[in-house]
C-alpha cells in the first residue's frame, strides 16, 4: 500500500472514511487512522456516534460496551482508541497488545491505521482524496 493508495475493506469503508473526514473538525493522522479502522467493520461503521463524540471531537469510552459489541469489533475500536490518543483501559490493559487486538478476522486490514502512512500525515503529503473503486 502507497501513501496514495488506501487499502479499504469495501465501497462501503471508503465511504464511510470520506464521510467522517468531511464531517470531522481536523484531517490529521489522528482522525485519519481512527475513522479508517473505525470503518473497517459495519458495526463500527453504524455505531460510530456512540464510539466518537463530533462536537467535543473526542473518543467516546462508554461505547468500548455497547450491546452490539462483538469480540471483534472489541478489537477494532480498541485498535482505533490507542491511535487516536495511546488510550488503554487500566483493568484491561493486555487486551490491548497486539497479540490479542491482531486474534480477529478484521487484523489484514488494521496495518492501514497504522503501518502505512495515510495521505495527508506526511508534511507535504496530499491529502486523503475519493477514490472511484476500492483498493484490492
């Protein structure tokens, strides 16, 4: 994956990541990589307000135990947290190394958070631009 070749899941998941930059107070590699792992999954997708505060423009804690919560969208929103601000939660603080937060079907898609710069986190990057059809 390029800087300027982001990998996403689905049409959906791209969708989703220009959504929330278009609606976020900041495009930078902190907002960058939340909404782009936030995306990857469509339970994260379709709870994102109950994870992400917009008018603060913060993490939402409380969201870590909603009732639609799976093992792996545990995972992904734990991933997503600890970019966002290195966020861990004292009383479960393993459940945030990678050994565990890698042990879901989303972990072939978290390296876009975090391994490969997005655009725009680079100074004199471009900035995250639409693409017509998802990565493959």
């Amino acid at each position: 994956m390029s800087r300027l070749n982001i990998r996403f899941a689905s049409a959906e998941h791209r969708d989703f990541f220009f959504r929330m930059m278009d609606e976020a107070r900041k495009n930078d590699c902190y907002h960058q990589s939340f909404f782009y792992v936030m995306g990857i999954a469509p339970e994260t997708r379709a709870n994102i307000r109950q994870m992400f505060d917009f008018k603060q423009d913060c993490i939402k804690q409380e969201g870590m135990h909603g009732g639609w919560q799976t093992s792996g969208t545990v995972r992904v929103c734990r991933l997503a947290f600890n970019l966002w601000n290195g966020y861990t939660e004292p009383e479960h603080s393993n459940a945030y190394s990678p050994e565990d937060l890698f042990c879901c079907e989303f972990a072939p898609l978290f390296h876009g958070g975090y391994e490969n710069p997005l655009p725009g986190i680079l100074p004199g990057a471009a900035p995250a631009k639409k693409q017509a059809e998802p990565a493959r």
